[in-house]
C-alpha cells in the first residue's frame, strides 16, 4: 500500500510530503467532476486545470456519451484548457485528477508541457505516472512533470469500485 501524498521521484524512492491546502482543494474539485460522470452512468474519473489558483478547465469521462475511448477526464480538460489561455502550453498549470493517468492522457501531459500533475488513486492496471511504467518523468523525454500521487486515494479509488460493482451486479 503506498501511502497518501507522496512526492513521486521516479527512480523507486519516495519523500513523504505533506499535502498543501491547494492540492486538496484541487483534488475535492476533481472529485467533484468524477461525481458528475458516476451521474452520468461514465467511469468516474474527473479532471481539473489550475493556474494562478485559478481554475481554468474542468472535465470528466465521457467516454460512453461521445462513443469515443479516448474521451478521459484529463484529456479533455487539458484540451479545454489550451483553447481558454489560447497557448499551447500549460506550462505554469498544475493538472489535478481524481485516477493516475493512462499512457494517452500521460503523453498529453508532456505534450501539453504541463507543470505539475497530482493525482489520486493509482492504477495498477494503466497507471504510466508509476505504477505500469512513468511517461512523465522518462530520462529520455525532454519535458518532466513533477508529480504527486495519492492525494484523497481512498475517496478517489473508493467512486471507481462502487462504479464497477454496481456495473458488474447488473
Ligand atoms: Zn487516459
């Protein structure tokens, strides 16, 4: 069990970290756009981009209403947030999302050149910010993310598995 708020290094060590006030605050509104997918009937992950202690972006999965595999959380908030600074970078951003992001959405964090990512649960199963592997933080990629995993785990993981259980008691 990997415990809440950890800074992750990338190279198997990890520097226990306290969780700032901000990175709550960001992972509760997160939180909140997954609640918004569980209403929906999608995979309850959320998303939100936050710049100055702004936020600029919101999402969730709508990967069933769009009829579209790709429409992760992260994703879509990424996308939401380059069109409201019209850059092409998120660079002074800080990505907060509810799920450890899959090789897409990680790619599109490099891509995206955002700052910082902090997550919550992790994904053993898909999870590239660690778990399966780390696109954002690979020796030989020229931008690097500083990544927090963990935050609000518990809350995060717990949407998903009442998601699934409900889905496989159908
Ligand atoms: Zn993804």
């Amino acid at each position: 069990m990997r415990k809440p708020g950890k800074r992750e290094t990338g190279n198997g060590t990890r520097r226990p970290l306290p969780v700032s006030a901000a990175d709550e605050a960001g992972i509760g509104a997160a939180l909140a756009q997954a609640r918004l997918a569980a209403a929906s009937d999608e995979v309850p992950v959320g998303a939100v981009v936050v710049r100055r202690e702004n936020p600029i972006a919101r999402g969730h999965n709508e990967t069933v209403a769009r009829g579209d595999p790709t429409a992760h959380a992260e994703l879509l908030a990424i996308q939401q947030a380059l069109k409201t600074l019209g850059a092409d970078r998120l660079d002074d951003c800080t990505l907060y999302v509810t799920l450890e992001p899959c090789a897409q959405c990680a790619g599109a964090i490099v891509l995206a050149k955002v700052a910082r990512l902090v997550f919550g649960a992790y994904d053993p199963k898909a999870g590239m910010a660690g778990s399966v592997g780390d696109l954002l933080r690979h020796p030989k990629l020229n931008h690097r993310v500083e990544v927090i995993g963990g935050v609000e785990a518990e809350a995060c993981g717990e949407l998903l598995r009442d998601y699934f259980r409900a889905k496989r008691a159908e």
